[in-house]
C-alpha cells in the first residue's frame, strides 16, 4: 500500500488536512449526533456506519471517474488539479462567510438501528458535494507515478475512517454532553474557520506547486 501513497511531506499535510476536515460538522456528523442524541450511543455508531459507507461509495465513484478522465488525455491531470484547487479556495470562502442557521437542533424521530444505518448510508451518499469534494481533494496528494485509481481508492479510504473515526467520538460523546453541544454556537464558529483556512491553503497550495 505504501507505493500508492505519496512521499512523507505531502502525507502528513494529507493527514492533517483531513482531520480538521473531518472534524468540522457537516451533514453527516450533524446526523450522526442527533441519532445520538435522540436514541443514545448505540445508535449514533450505527449511523456512523452508514455515513461511512456513503463516503466510501462516494470515494470509489471519484476514483473510477478521475481514473476515466486522466486515461483519456494526460493534460486532464493538470486540468482538474487546477480546478481542483480553485474549488477548495471557493468552499473555504464559502466557510469562513457567517453560516445560516443549521439544523442541528431538529431531531429525528426514533427508529429502528437497520433504517438508522440506511438513512446514514442514504445522507452521505446522495449529498452530491461529496463525490466533487473528493475529485478535488484527492487529486492534490496523488503519489507521483501511481496507479491514479489505486493511490486515490487507498487515500479516499483514509479519509473515510478518519472521518469514521471522528464521527464515532462525536457519537460517544453526544449523550453526556448534549447541553453543550447544543449551545455550541462559538465552537462550530472557530471550526468552521479552521477549516475555511485549510480549504484555501490546500487550494493555494495545489495551484503554486508544480504538476504532477
């Protein structure tokens, strides 16, 4: 596995990219803690699950659509890193702008733990940004001579259990702190900054650096 990963430098940043990135609540974490919340630990790990497996599909589907493309024409590399990058400056953009009220306060209503996992599966495989995100993402930490397929299925995979990872601690977590989850207004402020400004550095970072 180690050949489809990129040299150490550009690893760690990878690594670390992801971690904020998974830390900062989007759709499937908001998801995640509200099954927690509402029917307690058990639950919100099994949504995890299939959030888990939504992005994981959807990692795939970037893999087989990037490996298409590039098959196709050398240059599309080049071009879809540079886009790639412009992306990530515009969803840092978007994150560092004051946020609309979330939903993170609407619970749902209890259910059974097969229809808690397909719901998760279904909230992170239908959200279309997700398949994008990782086309852009992905692409700026490619291993130099790789199988382009290979090396992105292998770090889209490290990204989905990081991201697991997270959410279960936000699962476990969910039930004896929901109080300060719910007022937890500042905190989400300052993740969502720190995760603004990684977006736009990984977004400079892409389009200053030479190709692959």
């Amino acid at each position: 596995m180690a050949a489809y990963l990129p040299p150490w430098p550009l690893f760690s940043a990878f690594l670390f990219a992801s971690l904020v990135l998974a830390l900062t609540p989007g759709p499937g974490v908001l998801y995640v803690v509200a099954r927690s919340l509402v029917q307690g630990r058990r639950s919100g790990l099994v949504s995890v699950a299939g959030v888990a497996l939504g992005n994981l599909a959807n990692a795939l589907a970037a893999a087989v659509g990037l490996a298409a493309l590039f098959a196709v024409s050398a240059a599309a590399f080049t071009v879809v890193k540079y886009a790639g990058a412009l992306y990530l400056v515009y969803l840092g953009v978007r994150m560092l702008r004051p946020a609309r009220a979330e939903a993170a306060s609407v619970r749902p209503e209890p259910a059974s733990l097969g229809r808690i996992f397909r719901d998760g599966f279904v909230v992170a495989l239908l959200n279309p940004k997700t398949t994008v995100f990782f086309a852009a993402f992905l692409p700026q930490f490619l291993a130099p001579g790789a199988p382009v397929m290979a090396s992105t299925v292998v770090l889209g995979a490290l990204f989905v259990a990081i991201a697991a990872a997270t959410d279960s601690l936000y699962a476990l977590a969910a039930g004896s702190v929901a109080p300060a989850l719910q007022r937890a207004d500042g905190a989400r402020r300052i993740g969502r900054g720190l995760a603004g400004g990684v977006f736009i550095g990984l977004g400079l970072f892409a389009a200053l650096t030479g190709r692959r």
